[in-house]
C-alpha cells in the first residue's frame, strides 16, 4: 500500500516563489544600492546571488531537474561563445562586466524553470506579473500626472535621482523636450521603478498581454481585466518609447490578424499597417510628438540635421557585418562593439541601439545565430501548442504568450531591451507553460495517464 503524498505545510512557501520573487525585485531596479567602485546592487541580483546556494542545494537533492530545452542550451552556448571573445579582448573590465550580465541572465532563467512545476504554479507567476506590472503602472501616472497638472517631477518613494537613475538630466530637460500642450509642465517620460526611462514601455507589455488574455478568457472578473489591460495599454502609449511602440504593434496586430479569420479582415489589417508606413515615411516629422517618437523615419531629435532611428538601424548593421570579417567570426567582444564601430568610422552616431546587432557585433556569427534559432524555437513551440488547443477546444494562451514574446523580441530589435533579465524570466515561463500543458491528460479522457517526460525536456 502507498504512502499518501505529505501535506503542505499551511506556512510554508509555493513552489513559485523564486519566480514572483523574480517578477518583483526585476522591475525595482530603481532601489539599487550603490557599493564601492560606482557599482549599483538591484534588488533583483541581490536575491540571485542570496538564493544561489539555496538553488545548488535543491539541485544536488533532485528537487530541480536539468533537462533543458533545446532553445535554453542555445542561449547557454551564447555565454560559452562570448567567453571566447572575452578572452580574446584582453580580458577587458567591460567585456568580463558583460560576461557577468549573461551569468546572472541565466541563472534568473534556471531558477525560473526550477520553481514552476503546476498550472497553478504558472498561474500564480501570471497574476504576480499583472500585479507588479499594475504597481508599476500607478507610479508612472502618478509621474505624468503630477508633471503635466502640476509641473512637480515625482519619483518612486525613498529614491535618490542623483545616484539610482541612469537619465536623470532628462528629467530636467523634459520642459524643453517635450513641454507646451498647454499644462503645467508638458509632457514627461516615466521611470516607474526603473532607472531608465526606456524600460518602462517594453517591461509593460507583458502583463499588458498577459492581462488581456484573461479579459477575453479568463473565466472570472473578465471586465477588471479588460480595464487593467486598456490602462496598461494607454500607459505604454504614454512611455514615448520607440520600443514599446513597435512592441505594442507586433502584440496587438497577432491577436487582431488571428482574430480577424476572413481573408479580407485580415486584408484589411495588412493594407492598414501599410498605408500607416506610408504615411509615417512621406511625413517624417509630422509634429505630433506620439507618432514622431514611434516613427523610425524621423529624426531622433527636433534637429532637423539630425540621424533617424532607420538610418542608425542600417548603420549598424554594416559595423555588426564589418566587425566578423575583422575578427574571423568571433566579434569585438562583450560591450566592446560599439566603441570600436565609433573609433573606426563604420557609424556616425555612437550606440547600435539593438540587441541583435549586438550580438552580431561582440559575439560574432555564432552567438548570433544561436540568438535567432532559438527565438524560432520558443516561437514554433508556442504556436504548436495553439494549434493544439485550438484542435481541443482549448483557451488560446499559447497564442497569447507567443504575441508578448515577439513583442518583446521586436523592442530588442529596435532597442536593447530584449536581452534583460526580465526577458529571461519570460522565455522560463512560456517553456514551461507550454510544457505544463502538454503534459496534462486529454480533454476527451479524464482518465488519460500523464505522458512520462523529463520535467524540463522540450525544444
């Protein structure tokens, strides 16, 4: 006769909760602690560092298996690869700086994998990622809020602008930039509990998403979700962020084309988006400050000698393509690619301003390539599961999960804000997500025996 399984503890923690602690501490980089040598200590790699032990403990007692996906080995031969390109700058203070992001990237990764075993698991990192997201979206309004109605500049409690904000001088500049419109202040781009006025935007779009599947198929308070996701949608608007733009686009025109089924709803959408190219790239700078900061043909500033998003775009590219040759397909190394593209001429305006001319650019072919695939892995994985669930009869979170990582992948593409902790947080939870659900019995049989996989195997 077998032993029942033991009962949990009243007191003691969820499985999930390395990972909503994750969700939290990533978007309060703001509360960072300055240490000795200029170096800041986010909360969030406070805790990486804190839970390691903890996280090699449970790992050696077989409480967290390691059979990874073929998309998570992909992004670990990354960090292998630019090891090489590290040792081949000389061992430079900011390539080895580098090196450290990525190692702190993938532990977030391993330890979010680890923690979530069950459906409830995943729905508790989804509502924990909803609520930090809210959190984050109060602070920004009241930001903007007291800015235009008031012209008071109010940041996050017990923050100091001079030491925890990375753009602080754009604050004060926000009058010049952005100022008129007849109130107080004009306009000002938001913080939350970021250090950088950039993030905000692109942070937001996945509990945007993530609150907008469960105003459409969650099967209790449909409208707060609606209502949450509308104010979430407008604050990413209201982020002035070329990246959160093209990220909002990429989400909502999947869910629009997949829910317009017809071929002329979706013909309609496909000439809409075009027509609004056209229309950006005739007028360069059209004067409304929301679609001239989403216009990549614009200049970035009101200069009108000024480069365009675009022309930077392109720019890079050739330096990213110039820098293989130069190094046989190895790259400048980590953090070093563009200060070399700037000192040889291959880029007027220094900063490549996206992730995957980066990676190009310091890893070489190889780790972007890795990149790539396995950005096609984690999406073909997500849209053969919404084909299965759409064969079942299922709520479509796959689809869901696939639109807020393509979003985000775009704001890596047009900005640097793709290759972040927080994204690795997000790839750990669709793969399991994903697996989670294809490994629960079938709809037809309740009965149904679960399939015997490796808890982490999947590509």
């Amino acid at each position: 006769m077998s032993r029942p399984a033991p009962r949990r503890s009243p007191f003691s923690l969820p499985p999930a909760w390395p990972a909503c602690v994750l969700v939290t501490t990533t978007s309060m980089s703001v509360y960072s602690i300055l240490l000795p040598g200029g170096i800041h200590l986010a909360p969030a790699h406070a805790f990486i560092f804190l839970f390691l032990p903890i996280f090699l403990f449970r790992l050696l007692r077989g409480d967290a298996r390691m059979n990874l996906p073929l998309s998570v080995k992909l992004l670990f031969f990354y960090t292998i690869w630019s090891t090489v390109g590290v040792v081949l700058s000389g061992m430079q203070w900011p390539s080895i700086r580098g090196l450290g992001v990525q190692v702190v990237n993938n532990l977030v990764l391993l330890y979010t994998m680890t923690s979530l075993r069950t459906d409830e698991d995943v729905e508790g990192t989804a509502t924990c990622f909803i609520l930090v997201g809210s959190l984050t979206m109060v602070m920004c309004l009241v930001e903007f809020i007291g800015y235009v109605a008031f012209d008071r500049i109010i940041l996050a409690p017990f923050v100091d602008a001079a030491t925890n904000l990375d753009d602080e001088s754009l604050i004060d500049g926000s009058r010049k930039l952005f100022g008129g419109y007849g109130f107080g202040g004009g306009l000002m781009r938001m913080h939350g509990f970021f250090t950088s006025i950039n993030r905000v935007g692109s942070y937001l779009l996945i509990p945007f998403g993530l609150a907008l599947y469960r105003a459409f198929h969650h099967p209790r308070n449909r409208r707060w979700y609606g209502l949450l996701a509308s104010l979430l949608g407008v604050t990413i608007l209201m982020s002035l962020a070329r990246n959160a733009y093209a990220g909002f686009l990429i989400l909502t025109g999947i869910l629009a084309f997949q829910w317009a089924k017809t071929y002329v709803r979706r013909s309609a959408i496909v000439g809409g988006a075009a027509l609004f190219t056209l229309l950006l790239y005739l007028n360069t700078n059209t004067g409304y400050l929301f679609l001239d900061r989403a216009n990549p043909f614009a200049t970035m500033e009101r200069d009108p000698g000024a480069a365009t998003a675009l022309l930077i775009f392109l720019d890079g590219i050739g330096a990213s393509i110039a820098a293989n040759f130069d190094t046989v397909f190895v790259g400048q190394g980590l953090q070093l690619y563009d200060t070399w593209a700037y000192a040889t001429g291959w880029v007027r305006w220094w900063g490549a301003h996206s992730d995957f001319i980066m990676f190009l650019g310091e890893s070489g072919l190889p780790g972007f390539l890795a990149h790539v695939f396995a950005v096609w892995l984690i999406s073909r994985t997500c849209w053969r599961q919404y084909q299965a669930q759409l064969r079942a009869g299922a709520s479509p979170r796959s689809l869901y999960l696939l639109a807020i990582y393509l979003a985000v992948v775009s704001t890596g593409i047009t900005r640097t804000y793709y290759f972040t902790d927080v994204s690795y947080i997000l790839i750990a939870f669709i793969l399991r997500a994903t697996l989670i659900e294809q490994r629960r019995p079938s709809a037809a049989d309740p009965t149904a025996p679960r399939a015997r996989r490796p808890l982490l195997t999947q590509a």
